[in-house]
C-alpha cells in the first residue's frame, strides 16, 4: 500500500502503472483505491511476460441454435364473476408452451 497526492485523481482500480525503482520499472496493478487527505494505494505486482500465454488455435465462429418453442395451448377461462369491481369484458387466459 502507499499513498499518491490528490492530483492522481485519474487512477482508478484495474490501472497498470509502471514505478521506477533502482532503475528497473516494475509494473503493479491497482487493487483498491481509498480517497482521503492523500490517496491510498493497494496494488499488486504484475509481470505479464511471466503469465501471458501463446495465442492458441483459431476457432471458427458459430451461431448458437435457435430455441424453438413448441406449438403453444391456450384456454380462455369461463369463470364466474366473483367481484364486481372486475370487467366483464376482461377475460382470462391461460397458455402453455413447451420449449
């Protein structure tokens, strides 16, 4: 952890920054960033020549398959009406479908 002026406003969490120590630079990347009277730093050490891989093989691109839906069931329902505050023209619908 260490700590930048306010001014290095513009770092935030996932930056790589590279620092300068005894003339090799070392790249670290922001863990966690703290706003105060001075910012608080959490970084972690980062080496990509150490982690990155080779590209691996090609793949070629597909589309995933369509859902299809079977054919759907429907019933209109021919209930009484229990409330009178309920439309009678409105009625209700059950339906079904099977993916």
């Amino acid at each position: 952890m260490f700590r930048l002026p306010p001014s290095r406003l513009a770092l935030d969490p996932t930056d790589v920054i590279a620092l300068d120590h005894d003339g090799r630079l070392q790249q670290f990347r922001l863990t966690a960033v703290a706003d105060a009277e001075a910012r608080g730093i959490e970084a972690v050490r980062q080496d990509r020549e150490a982690y990155d891989l080779p590209p691996g093989a090609e793949r070629p691109a597909t589309l995933p398959r369509a859902v299809t839906f079977g054919a759907p069931e429907v019933i209109v329902l021919e209930l009484p009406q229990l409330r009178d505050d309920t439309p009678a023209h409105q009625p209700l619908i059950a339906a079904t479908a099977k993916p």
